[in-house]
C-alpha cells in the first residue's frame, strides 16, 4: 500500500510539472504576493490565504527564509519581505536602465554616422538586442535586430560578450559543433579561443561577414558600476562601407558613445588599446 501511494505521488508530480504549476512553487510565490501587499503576516494567517495547513506554510516560509526572500520580525515573530527580493527587483531595474539608456546612446550615434547600432546583452549562450537604431541611407542594414538571439562565435557584440564571460561558457558552446553562417565564420575552438584573446587585449570585436554575408559589424564593451562587462555597443554597414579601412575611425567613435552609456550605468568607459 505504502509503494502504491509513493507511486502516486510521483505520477501526480509529474503529471503537475508536466501539465501546470508546481504546487510548492505557485504556493511560495502566492506567499511572496501577500507579503508584498500587507506589512507583515503571522504563518496562521498566511496558512489560512492559502487554504493550506500551517506546518505547510511554516515549510514554504523557513524556505523562503533560507534564501532572504521573506525575514522573520524578532518582536512579533511576524513574516515580511526579505532583501532577497530588492536585490531581484535591482537586477529588472539595472535592466531596464541599460534598455533605455542603451536606447538614446544608439540614436546619438546613428545620427552621428548614420549606420546601423545596436546594444546586445548576454543572455544564456546568446547575445540578444535589446535595442536598435536603424540608418537612414538607401542602401544600409535594416533588418530589425531587437528581441533576435544571435550566435556569440560568430557576430561582433557575441564575441564581445563571450571574450568576457565565463570560461564555463566558452566551453559549453564549443563542446558542440560551432554553426557556420557564412564562409566566413569561425568554427575552430581553438581560433576562437585565439579571436577572443585579441579582443580582450585589443578593447573592441569586429564580425567580417560572418554571420550576414556583405555586412561587416565592429562593436565595443559597455561597463557596468561593477567594472565588468554588462552589454555590447556595435555599427553593422554594409561590407563596401565598413571595411578594414574604416574599422580605426569606427572603433573611435564607438568607444566615444559606449563611454557615454558606461556612465550612465555607473561604470567607467573601456578603452581601445589598438586598432
């Protein structure tokens, strides 16, 4: 009978996590939701807004407590909000921050030299936009960018991201075959362990063809108030107008503008030590 309900109850988890909410997740946020609108609450009281028993909700909240999501008042013995939830509320809000500041830094620079910015930001084992300006020439690069993952080994902001993150990372994506987009693209590990020192030493990235063909990109670190690098700033042209030539007076003005942003974020402005 007792291998019968144990069987149960694991058919029903998974049933649960397969077709709904887990049950002790939705309930733990539920419980985060009632202290964001009260003061504080008693586990009785939280029990009963949960229709569950109050051993139940002293479990949710003792584990709540261990990760300093909700803290326990020493007088009242009463549960509210713990710092664990301002340092996540901090991380959407420094977020949201680099979107609208990296916003204006693209405008001001596509009005500049009126070619294609964007901002990207390091996300999983992707570099994804978050926000773009788009130049105004006839021919120019106009697809739209924003919300896109792009490939860290193959475009400029991704090499840019990837030559600061983690090890783990640069691991993870070469322990699988590496995506050729174009001719172009770099799918040794070893030549992309190579690319990612120089853009370390060097203080910029350039993608030449390898992700779009006949479009060339060249991007720059944005830093963060913890000196790390939090996002990339890029140009993308067309390859007949940014070529190795131009590369030099792009980087300048990119390192101008990413200067501008890592300010604004609280960071100090990176600077290229070679072009």
């Amino acid at each position: 009978m007792g291998d019968m309900a144990t069987r149960g109850r694991a058919s029903s988890d998974r049933e649960e996590s397969a077709n709904g909410p887990v049950q002790s997740v939705d309930r733990a946020l539920q419980i985060l939701d009632l202290l964001a609108s009260s003061d504080s609450l008693g586990v009785s009281e939280i029990s009963r807004e949960l229709g569950v028993h109050r051993s139940t909700a002293f479990r949710l909240l003792a584990t709540l407590e261990s990760r300093n999501f909700v803290e326990q008042e020493e007088r009242r013995g009463e549960y509210q909000l713990g710092l664990g939830v301002l340092r996540l509320a901090s991380a959407v809000r420094a977020r949201r921050d680099i979107v609208r500041d990296a916003q204006s830094v693209c405008d001001a620079l596509v009005e500049e030299i009126d070619e294609t910015s964007n901002v990207a930001l390091l996300e999983g084992e992707w570099a994804v936009n978050v926000t773009q300006a788009t130049s105004t020439r006839f021919i120019a690069v106009s697809r739209q960018y924003v919300g896109q993952r792009t490939p860290l080994h193959a475009t400029s902001t991704g090499k840019m991201l990837l030559a600061h993150a983690p090890g783990e990372l640069f691991r993870a994506i070469t322990g699988r075959a590496l995506e050729q987009c174009t001719d172009a693209t770099i799918t040794d590990p070893a030549e992309l362990a190579q690319e990612l020192d120089n853009i370390r030493r060097l203080g910029w990235a350039a993608a030449i063809g390898e992700w779009e063909e006949e479009a060339n990109a060249v991007a720059v670190p944005v830093i963060g108030r913890d000196g790390t690098v939090v996002a990339a700033l890029s140009v993308t042209a067309p390859s007949f107008r940014l070529g190795q030539d131009e590369v030099p007076g792009v980087v300048e003005v990119l390192q101008r503008h990413a200067g501008v942003l890592s300010a604004r974020l609280g960071g100090a402005a990176a600077v290229a030590r070679d072009v």
